[in-house]
C-alpha cells in the first residue's frame, strides 16, 4: 500500500510543476525551433520564389503542387522542397513539405513564398487557378504546429490557414542542438522545482 505521505509529496510536485516550471517551457520553446521544419525554408530577405507543378488528389481532396526553388541556399544547398497545398477550407486537411527527390524543371506559374506577416497581400490577390502567394507566417512559426495561409479558391473569403505536416531532411536543422535541447529538460525541470517560491512570488508580484 503506497504511503500517504508519499501519495501528498506526488500531488505537491504535480501542483508546483504546473503553476512555475518557467525554465522548462523556456528550454521546451528552444528545442522546438531547433527542430522546426521552417529552418529547412529561410532566406535573409523574407522571400523565396516556387512554381506551381499542377494538382494531386489525395483522398478525395485536390492539392496543389508547388516547388519551392533553393529554399537551402543559405545553408549552401541547392535542393528543391515540394509543398502540397489543400484547396479547401476543410480543417482536418493539412499541407505538406516533402524533399524533391530529382530535380524539376520549372517554367511559368510563378508562386512567391513571403517569410513575413502580411496577410492582406493573400487576400487582395486575384484567383489564377493556384496559390500565387502563401505566407509562412513568423506568428505561426511559434505554434507547436506550423501552419501557412494561402487562397485556395476565387470566392472573396477563399483563404485559409493550414497546418504543416513535413517529410523533410534535416539539413539546416541541426540534431545536434536538438539533442543537447532535450538533455536539458529534466535539469531545468529540477531548477524550475528548486527555486518555484522565488517563481511564484515574482508571477504574483507581476499580476498586481
């Protein structure tokens, strides 16, 4: 039979941890960007071009295909990623980033990839069959699930937000830092449970 005391010294962790552990989301966030797949598609500039490749049915949805040119080219890597997006507003579809296995030649139908948040660029856009703009929001590269905003469709609301599913190498990821990220948790865990007094005290100075 578990003691009682053992039983209240459980529950008073499980209580402390839930109202401090500052260190810990702190050292979860970091390992999380580490691991973004929003890495894999930077530029200095906040802007990379792709071209729409046509549509793919998947499931009784309709995606459209685009190839994203030298998102790596700050990493020194000349690669092509795809991005599959659903036209439809349905939630439960998702987009997709996967690696081009050979290279694609691509002509026409040019699709411009903005790494910074203006939405309204999106939305004023004419319909032309295809995504012409899809926005990696910076808001959203905070989410624990990456999403883009694009328009799928010619009617005046069109447009949507969907989340980011990925079947990405790590190239200008680094598994390293993720790693040394993850090693980390259970001690900043054990901070968070050794100074949560001070936490405390300074969460409810910070509500006054």
């Amino acid at each position: 039979m578990i003691p009682k005391r053992a039983i209240q010294v459980v529950l008073l962790l499980f209580a402390i941890l839930g109202v401090s552990g500052c260190a810990t989301n702190i050292t979860y966030a970091i390992r999380d960007r580490e691991g973004s797949p929003w890495l894999e598609v930077q530029n200095p500039i906040g802007l990379l071009f792709g071209n729409y490749i046509g549509d793919i049915e998947k499931n009784g949805i309709i995606f459209s295909r685009i190839v994203i040119n030298k998102p790596r080219a700050a990493c020194n890597d000349q690669s092509q990623i795809e991005m599959q997006l659903p036209n439809t507003f349905d939630l439960s579809s998702h987009a997709l980033l996967k690696e081009v296995k050979e290279s694609i030649q691509t002509e026409g139908n040019s699709v411009q990839i903005l790494l910074v948040d203006n939405l309204d660029v999106v939305k004023s856009e004419a319909w032309s069959g295809y995504p012409r703009t899809v926005i990696f929001s910076r808001l959203a590269m905070q989410n624990t699930t990456p999403r883009v905003f694009y328009r799928y469709g010619p009617e005046p609301l069109d447009f949507r937000y969907a989340s980011i599913e990925e079947d990405l190498k790590w190239i200008c990821r680094s598994r390293t830092l993720y790693i040394a990220r993850t090693i980390l948790l259970p001690f900043a865990a054990v901070f968070d449970f050794l100074t949560f007094p001070i936490q405390l005290i300074s969460l409810r100075l910070t509500n006054r």
